[in-house]
C-alpha cells in the first residue's frame, strides 16, 4: 500500500513538471515579443509619422520589415547600420510585382550591395517585397506609414530608424526619369543627352525635398513626387507624365527656332528646365518648360510650419511674378486633409 501511494506521488508530480514546462514554452514561443527576437535594444526614442524624410521614409520601411520578417530584410538593415543605407529608384518593370504602385520601385539596399529587397508606394500605403530579383517577386505585405511607425515606436525601435537613416542615400537608377523616354521623329532616345537642345546635364532636387507630398487645398486633392533629378504631379483628375529637370544653356532660347520647330519641342517635352533661386526667407527650386519663353514658372521650396503644436516640414508651391503661394503640400495625406486651404502667417498669398 505505501508503494502504490508512491507511485501516485510521482505521478503527479510528474504532471505537474510537464504542465510547468507547456507553460513556460507557450510564453517564449514563435508569437512573443520578447527584446530578443528585436533588431535593437529597445530605447525611448520615437518617431513621427508625419515628418518623415525619404531618408526616414526608406529607414522605417528597413528597420520595420527587419524585424517583422527577419531574413535578408534583417540581415540589410543590420549590415546598413554599419555601412550605410541607400534605396535605388527603378521603374517597376524592372521586377515582376504585384503591384507596380506609383510605377516606382524602390530597391533597398546596404551600401549598394543589393538582396531583391524591393518595396512599392500608393498614397500612403507601402507593399514591402523580397526575392525580387529572382523572377517573381514575393509579397509580404502592404501597410500604412503609420502602421509602420506605431509597430516600431511600441517595440522601440525609434533609435535604430535614426541611425539608419543618417547618411541614407535615394539614387534615381531611371536614367533622368520615371517614365519611358521620350524620342524625336527618327525614333532615338533623346532623353539625358546631354549637349542637345542646350541640355548642360541634371539638376540635383534637394534630398529634402525628395519623396511625395500631398495636398487638398483648393478643393482639389494632389500629389507632387519628387525624385533626384524628377518630379510628377498626380491628382483625383488626371496624372500627369514625369519631367527631368536639366540645366539650360543660357543662349539656348535666344535662338527663335529652338522654341517654335515642333521637332525640338517634341524631342524634349519631358524635359524641364531648373534654377535655384533664395527669396522670400526661402531656397526656392524654380521650373520651366523646356521652350517656354513667357511666364514666371513654378517655385518650390520646402519649409517649416507649426502643426498642433510641432515643428512640421511642409512643401510650398508658389507662381507668377510675385510668387504668390498656390498651395502648400504635406509628408502624408492625412495630414493634407487636416490643413486643407490653411493659410499660415509666414506665407505670401494672392488675396493677402
């Protein structure tokens, strides 16, 4: 008798063992969020999603799938902390995606050093690949900034998104544009050629104000993405085509026929001309068209607002001669939404 009250002794103690060690397994399993299974020590750094740089941008996307989804994502984004962050811009007919987005794919990549990482834009949602340099590339997912952003701020992940996106780098590979190029009458490419049409070569779009920006203002939602030597409006009417925006020779319009042979305006009508001019309090990047001869051009100059309560990077677009503010765009669409048609203090205005 008193060795069968033994064995049930063990017996149950047995269980009892194997029920602690279920337990503990179910707690540090493939579901937890543990520190350990994170990129980086956690830390109380945070980050804003409405103030992102496209340096900020393409280091939240790195630091928010390395973590997530671990891999090469992982593996880039811990080796880019060493040597240095960039995303190269390519059209999406480069890889086979399931979704081309804006028609812009942006390969990420550890100093160059390239893994298939690719991710897509549209509006505010980012659709994050890997593999995409072996055929079909493989989708993750697709998620908002924001969504990027609360996931890596409640893990805190704030510090790594820092250092990776210091000395980021965003090289357009498009060849001077996002679209296909444009060609004269005999059929070659004419884009980039510089020495033709008075081309003296790209103008470099401040890193700053690289990236897309929306707006609402006058009753009208829009977009404006600028890349290294580009920019597109898009809006809910119409899309429009992606300009390269190139130095011009100073006498190239002082010849009557460089602005009126529909040859030379059809061989560059994807190209813009840039200058950079300060006014105003403001670093303004100033666009024409390629033979355009009349009228003050489009000015673009990235500033500082005060949006509930924080420092907040706004794009202001202005025109005419007076260069009067036509509207002012923002780093995500909610926020365009939210200050629709606001005027600020600091801005000239037409009716002001």
């Amino acid at each position: 008798m008193k060795n069968k009250k033994v064995s049930i002794a063990l017996v149950a103690g047995l269980a009892l063992l194997l029920a602690g060690c279920g337990t503990q397994s179910t707690s540090t399993g493939k579901g937890s969020s543990s520190s350990s299974s994170l990129l980086a020590a956690k830390t109380s750094d945070k980050v804003s999603a409405t103030n992102l740089t496209p340096q900020q941008t393409v280091a939240v996307i790195t630091a928010y799938a390395g973590n997530k989804y671990g891999g090469d994502w992982a593996s880039t984004a811990k080796k880019a902390e060493q040597d240095g962050l960039q995303v190269n811009l390519y059209r999406t007919n480069k890889y086979q995606l399931s979704d081309n987005g804006q028609g812009v794919a942006y390969n990420v990549t550890a100093n160059g050093q390239s893994t298939g990482l690719v991710y897509t834009v549209k509006d505010n949602d980012v659709t994050i690949y890997q593999d995409a340099q072996s055929g079909s590339a493989k989708k993750l997912t697709t998620i908002s900034r924001n969504g990027m952003v609360d996931y890596l701020n409640r893990n805190g992940q704030g510090q790594l998104v820092n250092n990776l996106s210091k000395g980021a780098k965003v090289v357009d590979k498009t060849n001077g544009g996002l679209t296909g190029p444009t060609t004269n009458t005999a059929g070659s490419s004419t884009r980039g050629q510089v020495g033709k049409y008075g081309n003296e070569g790209p103008v470099s779009v401040p890193a700053e104000m690289q990236g897309t920006w929306y707006t609402a203002d006058n009753d009208s939602d829009g977009t404006i993405e600028f890349g290294t030597h580009t920019y597109r409006y898009s809006g809910s009417d119409d899309n429009g085509d992606t300009q390269s925006l190139y130095k011009q020779d100073s006498s190239f319009l002082e010849n009557d026929d460089n602005v009126t042979d529909e040859g030379v305006m059809q061989a560059t009508k994807g190209w813009d001309r840039a200058v950079f001019t300060d006014a105003k309090g403001m670093h303004w990047l100033c666009v024409h068209g390629w033979t355009q001869t009349a009228g003050a051009g489009t000015y673009f100059a990235v500033h500082t607002e005060t949006i509930n309560g924080k420092q907040v990077k706004v794009l202001v677009e202005a025109g005419g001669a007076d260069m009067h503010v036509d509207a002012v765009y923002y780093q995500s669409a909610s926020l365009a939404k939210q200050q629709a048609d606001t005027k600020y203090d600091d801005l000239d205005y037409m009716d002001d």
